[in-house]
C-alpha cells in the first residue's frame, strides 16, 4: 500500500488497512431443530446479508457426549440478499441441530452508530467497528481412513477420522461440508461430518455408489474464533 490507512498488530500482522477487506462477522447467533421432526434447522440471520457470494457460517455444536452430525448445509437466499441457513442432523441417532454459529464474508456492513469507517478508492466498505473480524485458528487434513460399509439404501460408505477437540470459543466451517463431490463417473458422493464428543474424534463421511468411494481424502477442516 502506498498511501492510506494501515493497522497492524503486536505481531507486525496487518489487521486494517484500506486496500483489502478482511473476514468479517456479519451475523451471529444460535441454531436449532424447526421442522423434520427436530432433525432440519433453519437459522434466519439478523439482517439480510449483501454480498454477492454466500457468507461463510461456521458452527459450534451444543454438547459434550454423543454425536452431533450435521449435513446438507445450504446457505438461504441470492446474491446480495442471504437471509439464512440451512442444516441437518445425519439421522435420528445423532444429536439434533443445537448450536452457535456466526456467518462471514470479506465485505463490511455499515452497523456502528459511532466509531469508524473505511473505504477503498472505489467506496466499497472495508471496515465498520461494529462488524469484529474473525480469525482463522487452524486448518487439518490429516483424515485417516477407517471402514467402508452400506447405508440401507445400498449406497457405498467410507469413514475418515482424526483426532479432534473443541477449544473454547472455537467453530468449524461448515460450508465446505455442504458440497456433493464428484466421482469418476457421472455420479455425486455426498459429504457428512461427525463430531464425536465422547470419542474425541471429528468423521468425515462419503456416500455414493459402490466402487467409486476413495481411500485417499484431503478436504481441509477449518476452523475460526471471533
């Protein structure tokens, strides 16, 4: 940058500046079960959020034993107005939808009634002192695969594991978890996550038709804190 504003913190890490925005929280909150008999969720945000791609929610589980499985996440609304999101337990074994969450994107939201406000050169929104930022924690890959078996349906199963615990203050993302993967074949494998609380362990699940589940599996976890 060579002129403007920039911040940086005790680590000499930029933390404001007025070229880039930065990831922001735009609406936090908690879930819970609305409708399929307590194992759908549907969140509506605060406020309607602007911008254009879907905002990053990521999720903290209610809970210390059993399993909170979580899938199928969608993000509710169009480009410039998200109004919610979507989310359901595995099945009726695992816990229902019950947690915190808080939803972000790399675009401010003019909230704070008194403070300060940063703007590029083309007037967009980089900084609002009532929208805090988020910070990333950490990110792992390392699965490990378990076992393959069959869901009643007869589709193809794999489970993938890795040790896992919950800091406090700490919420995973789901969005990533929400894709169908591509199989060789013309064919979606589906994506689930399991965090088993008494375990200490954090699954994730591949279900698509038989002989087309990998062994291999590298989809980051990634995790962040207010």
């Amino acid at each position: 940058m060579s002129y403007g504003l920039e911040f940086t913190n005790d680590s000499n890490v930029v933390t404001v500046d007025s070229e880039f925005t930065r990831l922001v929280v735009l609406a936090k909150g908690t879930y819970h079960p609305t409708q399929e008999s307590g194992l759908g969720s549907v969140t509506s945000f605060p406020r309607t959020i602007t911008s254009q791609e879907p905002p990053l929610v990521f999720v903290r589980p209610a809970g210390s034993t059993g399993i909170a499985g979580l899938c199928l996440m969608r993000v509710i609304g169009s480009p410039g107005a998200w109004t919610g999101f979507y989310v359901r337990a595995y099945n009726a074994l695992t816990l229902q939808p019950n947690g915190s969450y808080f939803a972000c994107g790399f675009s401010a939201t003019a909230l704070a009634s008194y403070g300060m406000r940063l703007w590029d050169g083309s007037s967009k929104l980089l900084f609002d002192s009532g929208t805090p930022y988020a910070r990333f924690t950490r990110a792992f890959q390392n699965w490990t695969y378990v076992k393959n078996d069959s869901t009643d349906q007869g589709q193809s199963r794999n489970y993938y594991r890795v040790a896992f615990n919950f800091p406090v203050g700490e919420y995973m993302l789901i969005n990533t978890f929400s894709m169908p993967m591509l199989a060789y074949e013309p064919y979606d494998r589906q994506l689930y996550c399991w965090w088993d609380f008494s375990g200490g362990n954090l699954y994730a699940i591949v279900i698509g038709p038989p002989g087309y589940n990998p062994i291999a599996f590298f989809l980051p976890a990634v995790f962040a804190k207010l």
